[in-house]
C-alpha cells in the first residue's frame, strides 16, 4: 500500500507542471484534494443506489362476481401472483436481484436479476396459509432488503339470494372458483319434492321457480339447495341452500 501511495505520488509531482497549466483553464482541479484523497485511501465518489419504496402484492386468479369489491381470494390448486413493487434513487432497479422463497424454499428458476414478479399455485388446504418472501440485493450486497407476506387459502363459496322480480327467482353467486367463464361451473339445484335441475348453461346461476298449487293463502316452507362444482378442478365445489314459502 505504501508503495502504491509513494508511486502514485511522484506520478503527481512529476505531471504537476502540467498540471498548473491546466490550471488556468479548468479551476476544479484541486492536487492538495487529489493528495489528501490519496494518503487517506478515499476517492469521491457518485452516490449508490438508494431503494425509496419496497412493497409486496398479491393477487389470485379466482372468480368473483361483477359487483364484488373486495380481493379475490386463493383456493386450493389456484394460480396466486406476488408483485415486488420497488422504486429506486441514484440508479436503475434493474440492476436489483430478487431471491424469492416459498415456505423458505428458494425458487432458483424464478429468482435472478429483475425478477420482480413470482407466481405458484397454492397446495395448502383452505382455511392455512402460504408465506412468501423476497429479498432485494445488489452485487456486492451493499443493499439488502427483504420483506415477507402470508396469504391465505380459503374454500370457493356460493352465495343464494333472491331477485327483486314479478316471479321468484334465486340467483346462486360462485366466489373464488379457479374459472374464466360461469359455464365453468356446473349448477345443481334440488328443490323439496322436484327432480333435481342440473346445468351448466351460460344462465344455470339462476333458477325461476314457479309457484303452482297454492291452497289459498297457504303457503308450505320448503329448502332449496344448491351444489356447484368446477369442470375444470372437480376438487373445487361449494354448497348453500335457503327456506322458501310457497
């Protein structure tokens, strides 16, 4: 080191002529600043990569009806994407590797340099959860950061109610079916005493039902259940059912 020093410093002395011609000309150089940098072991440098924002998001690819505000929710064999969402100064987060883990697990294949996106399909059971975690570096590990998210896995779920009609009609909602279209789904709706209606027709989520019959105003409390299941994944499946008078 020392010799590097010396070294470093006769090839400063010996170019210091020119260097006070270059004087005159360019004002910003400094030779007690390049000495001072030298004996110090400093150097100036532009300042490194700074990660401003680092947040992690997920999201499913289950079915959720039009009206429906809130997450879509994974089940078990459904597709669940996470987003590293990171923001940087000072530099470009291309340059970032991303190492991302599963249960702990390190998933070689989807980690790497900007690999900000990670996708699985959820095998816990519903009613558990799978936990992800990511963490951010640079090459030499000057920046580490790491953050860990929990996702949980839920059932697919059919909702019954009622339409605001001249007649009675019931409308079954299906929630977080691994489906692109409702005719995904096949519908099953028995009714007390009636043969069972079984569709998978783009308009199988809606049963009209005729009230025949009636002694009067009498009415009979009669259950309506519905059963569906997902051609695609017959694991998935999801029950309701409801009272009616007729």
């Amino acid at each position: 080191m020392k010799k590097k020093i010396c070294f470093t410093i006769i090839s400063v002395l010996i170019f210091l002529p020119l260097m006070g011609l270059a004087a005159d000309t360019d004002s910003s150089l400094d030779i007690n600043t390049i000495l001072n940098e030298i004996i110090s072991g400093e150097q100036t440098t532009s300042p490194g990569i700074v990660v401003k924002r680092f947040d992690l998001n997920w999201s499913a690819d289950t079915y959720t009806p039009i009206d429906y505000i809130g997450r879509a929710l994974p089940v078990p064999g459904s597709k669940i994407f996470v987003d590293a969402n990171v923001s940087v100064a000072n530099g470009d987060a291309k340059n970032l590797k991303y190492s991302w883990f599963l249960e702990d697990i390190f998933q070689k294949n989807k980690s790497g340099y900007n690999k900000t996106s990670f996708y699985f399909y959820a095998k816990s059971m519903s009613g558990r959860f799978h936990t992800v975690k990511v963490q951010v570096f640079n090459e030499d590990r000057t920046i580490f950061q790491e953050k860990t998210i929990q996702i949980p896995v839920v059932s697919p779920e059919i909702v019954l109610s009622r339409i605001n009609t001249n007649r009675l009609s019931i409308i079954a909602k299906p929630y977080f079916f691994s489906i692109n279209k409702l005719t995904d789904l096949i519908f099953e709706w028995n009714l007390t005493g009636q043969k069972p209606i079984i569709s998978s027709n783009y308009n199988a989520s809606i049963l009209d039902i005729n009230v025949l019959n009636k002694n009067g105003n009498e009415s009979i409390e009669q259950e309506l259940k519905i059963n569906v299941k997902n051609l695609k994944d017959t694991t998935q499946n999801a029950y309701d059912s409801i009272k009616i008078n007729l």
